[in-house]
C-alpha cells in the first residue's frame, strides 16, 4: 500500500510529507520512504502558530484548523494521485498535563475532513486522543514504529528524536524476549532555542549549533534549569510547548541577561540545557544503557548538541540515516506506518509506551472518494 504521511511538528517550522510503500504485518511490516520533502512555514504563519499553542482565542484556532488542512492539501499537490491513504498527524495546539504528570486531553487540528475532500484520499487523523482517553499519554507516538523497525539483533538501542521538544525509545535487542521497551518525553529538544535564537537574534534557528559555540554555559544557571519539576516525573511522561515554548523562552532569556550574559552565552546555556536533560534521563531511567543512540528531528543537525550528547552519553551516538532511515522525515514515516496499521484493524501503541491501560487502535478515519473501493483491494 502507499501511504503519505504529514507531519507539522512542536517546532512549528512546517509541514513534513513522506511518500511511503508499506507491506506485511507486524512483526514483518515493511515501510520504505519513496519520496519525502518539506513545505516550510512564512514567519508570520509560524507565529499564528505559537500564539495559538499559547495565547489563542477559540475563533483562532477554529481558523487556523481549516487553513492547516488547506496547507496540508497544498505541500501534498499532485502526489494524491499516487497514494491509497494519507496519516495527517496535524499541528498539536494544546497537550494538557496535571500536577501529577497525567495528561487529560490533547488537541491537534488540520482539518481532515478538508484533506479527504481535496485529495479524495481516505485519510486517518487525530492518532492521540484514543490513547489519552485509555489512560495514556498520547506521546510518544513514535515508539511502536521505532519497536517495529529498528530493534537490533544483540543490543540495547535508544532512538532519539529532537524536534520541538525531545523523545526516547529504549529498545531491547531482538534476542531479548522478556524485556519490554521505555518511550517518554526527554524534555525540550529544540524549541527553547528556536524561540530564543527569534527573539535574540531574528533568525528561526541556531543553524548547525554555530551560534551556541561563540557563547559559554553558565553552569550554575544550567544546574538552576535542571532542577524543574517535569524532570524529577518518572516515566511515562509527556510534555510540550507548555512547559517548554515561547513564554519559557522569554522567561530564561531575562533571567540570561539578568546574570550578564551575552546572546550566545544564553544560545549556549539553553542547547545545554536540552543536552543534558536527555543525558539525565538516560542515566536515571534506562532500563539498560544503550550501545547505540539513534538521533533524528532538526536537533541531529545542530552539531555543537550532537557533540555534547556525545560527551554526556557512554554510547555510539549517530543519526537515522546510519540504519537506513532519513532523520528529516522518520516522523511522517510514522504516521504513514500509523495510518496503514488503523486501516488494517491493528493497534498502533503499547502500553509500555505510553502508560495507557490497553493497546489502542488509533486515529479517525475520513473517507475519501477512494474509500469503497479500499476497503475491497483490502478486503476484497
């Protein structure tokens, strides 16, 4: 089956699209990228979406979600007339968390309806919400298909994403048939930086980390940061853009230049900050160290945060492509992977993944003119 799979992310920088040809059933699925590529978001389109995830009223995110499914139909273009499905992971506006590090509704929009409609493709959505109403976290997602590919035949293996804010999958080897894996949510990953790099210096991103590399971490701030509360949560856990977005952005930049620090200074604290809070979490909740970390998200591309996790972790640190996979686009793998394992009736999350009472099958399902005719090539 082919299947697009979209993804618009924590970082909010745009829209993924990954072009995927998915055979078999678990535990020999198969799911290669055939074409992938990204539709980058206007600056001004970037902060409607962090003031929306932050700020927003109900008349803005009413808007923005029909004009997401419009630009979700846009990044796809012709490529519909190719594809049996689409899995739309959407843009998440809002994932609540109570005191007690258990989340009671998650929200992503990107109108699927209006996808279904222009594209004429059955498309799955809103992957989440079943999780979190099983007792789940509704994050991290990612890990059932990082349990389906990229388990290794003799070792421990942690797969780690960096986009906005950053996630785990500790994976036992294939020849270990009683250990289970630990998914959860490391902490930030990029968007503290990212909404600091804007306010400081106009620029969305540190790109390749070279700005952090003018400045110095200032270690005791760095210690201060560390002692957050979200850290101290075992897991599962989840977090997002409210703990870790723009208003936490500004907040740490303040305090930076309260302390007499520079620009870079603060760049350099703050991508140290996600270092380490992915490093600790290692230590402290590993079921065992892993040989291997697999990095992807936009981080595995800041190079002054890739060497400090080199650094930090006793472990071959390397990026997606080393076992076949794009880093850029692994995220709208997934949920192309998601959207074929819900069309065949099959669970898309573990509860060790997510805390959740019961595996799930997850997703809404929105018919598109292809739909009848999918369910007999399916089916027959």
């Amino acid at each position: 089956m082919r299947v697009i799979g979209l993804m618009s992310g924590t970082s909010g920088d745009g829209i993924d699209v990954a072009v995927c040809d998915i055979d078999g059933a678990p535990p020999d699925l198969q799911a290669t990228i055939v074409k992938a590529w990204s539709v980058p978001y206007e600056p001004e389109f970037r902060q409607r979406i962090f003031h929306a995830c932050e700020q927003g009223s109900a008349v803005e995110i009413c808007r923005l979600n029909m004009e997401l499914g419009e630009r979700f139909v846009a990044a796809i273009g012709d490529y519909a007339a190719w594809v049996d499905l689409i899995g739309s992971h959407g843009q998440t506006i809002w994932h609540d968390v109570d005191a007690d590090g258990r989340v009671t509704s998650t929200l992503q929009i990107g109108a699927a309806g209006v996808i279904a409609e222009r594209t004429g493709v059955t498309t799955i959505s809103n992957f989440r919400e079943r999780d979190v109403a099983a007792g789940g976290q509704g994050a991290p997602l990612t890990a059932y298909v990082d349990w389906l590919l990229l388990r290794h035949p003799q070792h421990w293996r942690a797969v780690q994403n960096i986009g906005g804010m950053g996630n785990v999958t500790f994976l036992p080897p294939l020849k270990d048939t009683e250990s289970t894996m630990l998914a959860f949510d490391t902490g930030p990953g990029n968007a503290l930086i990212d909404a600091a790099m804007l306010h400081l210096t106009g620029k969305p991103y540190d790109q390749d980390g070279m700005f952090a590399t003018g400045g110095q971490v200032d270690d005791e701030w760095l210690k201060q940061m560390l002692k957050h509360p979200y850290f101290q949560q075992s897991p599962p856990r989840t977090t997002g853009r409210e703990l870790f977005g723009t208003q936490k952005a500004k907040s740490f930049i303040a305090e930076g230049q309260a302390r007499g620090l520079t620009d870079q200074d603060i760049i350099a604290t703050l991508t140290a900050f996600t270092s380490h809070s992915i490093a600790e979490a290692y230590h402290r909740f590993a079921p065992t160290m892993p040989q291997e970390v697999i990095l992807g998200g936009g981080g595995s591309h800041n190079k002054t945060l890739v060497a400090q996790l080199n650094d930090l972790l006793p472990a071959d640190v390397m990026t997606h492509e080393a076992v076949g996979l794009d880093s850029d686009f692994k995220e709208a793998l997934v949920f192309a992977v998601l959207a074929y394992e819900t069309w065949h009736g099959r669970v898309g999350c573990l509860p060790e993944q997510t805390g959740a009472r019961h595996a799930s099958i997850l997703g809404q399902i929105t018919p598109g003119t292809n739909y009848t005719a999918l369910i007999r090539r399916t089916w027959g």
